[in-house]
C-alpha cells in the first residue's frame, strides 16, 4: 500500500481534443492549497502548448463540492502567498494567460476562492444542487481574486452589489436566469453536458475559436472602438492561418473541413 499523498489536480484527456482538469482535495472540500495552485499553474501552461487540445473542463473530484475556496490551514500557517502563482494569480489560475476555452463543471458547492475559479472560466455548466457564493464580507474579507470585478461585469450591477456586499449564496438556478451559468441540468448531468458543449467547441476551427475567444475577452466591457480595434488585430492573425482558408475550400467543394491548427 502506498503512503504517497493522491494528486491534488487530475489531468487527463476525454478525447484527443478535450482535457478535463479536475481539483481532488475532497476530504479538505477542495480547498486551494499550494499545491493546488502549483498544479494548477503547471496544467494550464501544458494544455496551452498542446496544440491538440482545444477544450477543457474543469471537474472536481467530490460532487457535493466543486471548491470551498483558499485553505486556511495553509493560509495559518504562513503560507497563504503560496496560493497564488506569479503567472497564475490565485489558484494559479485565476489570472494566467490563456488562449483556450475553460469550462467549469459545477454539481456542488461554489465559495469563496470557488467562485472565482468558475468566473474565471469562460464558461458554466451547472446541476441544480450547485450554489455559488462570496461571503468574504461576512468575515471581513474581499473577494479579490477576480470575484468583486468578475461579478459585477456578468451581473446586473444592483445584483452583483447585492451578492457581494451580503456575501449570501445563490443557487444555480438563480445563477442561469441571470445569464452566469450556460447550461443548467438535473442533479449528476454537469459533466455530460458539459462535454456535449466541449464537442461542440472542439469540432469548430481551433485558432478561429481562441482568436474569437480572445478579442471577446478583449471587447467585454470595452466601447465600440475599441471593440473594433481588437477584432480587427485579431482577424488579421486569423487571415494569417492554413485554417482560414481551409473552412471556405471545404464548403465549397462539399466536404468536412479538415483542421490542423495552423
């Protein structure tokens, strides 16, 4: 029998072009540790620089808990900038530099440090037993990983205000009203539909996909002008790509476009 400590991140490939991540502290509800954060970081950069792999979900190894936030076990003793990465920010993911497309896969509870790693996917797809909140203000705390500036631009601004300064949960099917959530399904269907979203991602051009997805990134929030500006720098790279020319050869001469990722 080994005494060796389980892998506090899973990595594995549901298909030659979809990655699922997926955090696995269950007996300490997921909490990000600096271990979490480390893996977290290593994972993106890997996934990053596979060109094969154009989606990821991002899972938890305990259902009743997608991520209770920053461990404060580690946090008491001394090692809570440990939680952050230099490239990654909390989790060492929150604010890495990313190309490809996330998808959260939420069954449980989303807190804290939680919340922000799902807010900081492009994505969510959600069961309706997942709840998602920031309490940080009822313990004196701010939600300073993404989720104070996150929120408040996917919300209304009176609801973000509202969940922010009350710190109180909110369920998934609230969540999906509101627009946060994508797809919301019954209790144990996240990850099949998340995948089903993940195939549909991936059948798609892989650099027409990241590009799009990253002059969206670009453009939220931003005025008209400076929307049309990113689009357009985004576009000239696109042009640049054997991709760009492969869609419109394959309409016309009636065929399945065939994508290398150049």
């Amino acid at each position: 029998m080994s005494d060796e400590a389980p892998e506090p991140v899973l990595f594995e490939l549901l298909t030659p072009h979809i990655a699922l991540v997926t955090l696995n502290r269950p007996e300490k509800r997921n909490a990000i540790s600096p271990e979490v954060a480390a893996a977290m970081d290593a994972i993106v950069n890997k996934i990053e620089f596979d060109p094969e792999i154009r989606v990821v979900l991002l899972n938890s190894s305990e259902p009743r808990v997608f991520c209770a936030g920053a461990d404060l076990g580690a946090v008491a003793a001394g090692r809570g900038r440990e939680l952050d990465t230099t490239t990654g920010g909390f989790g060492g993911f929150v604010y890495i530099a990313r190309m490809k497309p996330w998808i959260a896969v939420v069954e449980g509870m989303a807190l804290a440090g939680g919340a922000e790693m799902c807010l900081a996917c492009d994505m969510i797809v959600a069961s309706e037993t997942a709840q998602f909140g920031l309490p940080e203000t009822k313990r004196g705390l701010m939600a300073g990983a993404g989720g104070v500036h996150r929120l408040v631009n996917a919300l209304p601004r009176n609801l973000a205000y509202e969940m922010l300064v009350t710190g109180n949960n909110f369920d998934a099917a609230f969540a999906y009203r509101v627009g946060l959530v994508n797809r919301l399904v019954p209790a144990g269907q996240a990850m099949a539909a998340a995948l089903e979203l993940a195939e549909t991602i991936a059948a798609n051009a892989p650099l027409a996909v990241q590009y799009t997805l990253a002059a969206a990134r670009e453009c939220w929030n931003q005025p008209d002008g400076a929307g049309r500006a990113f689009v357009s720098a985004r576009m000239i790279a696109l042009r640049k790509t054997e991709d760009f020319k492969e869609g419109p050869r394959a309409f016309v001469e009636k065929r399945d476009p065939v994508w290398t990722g150049r």
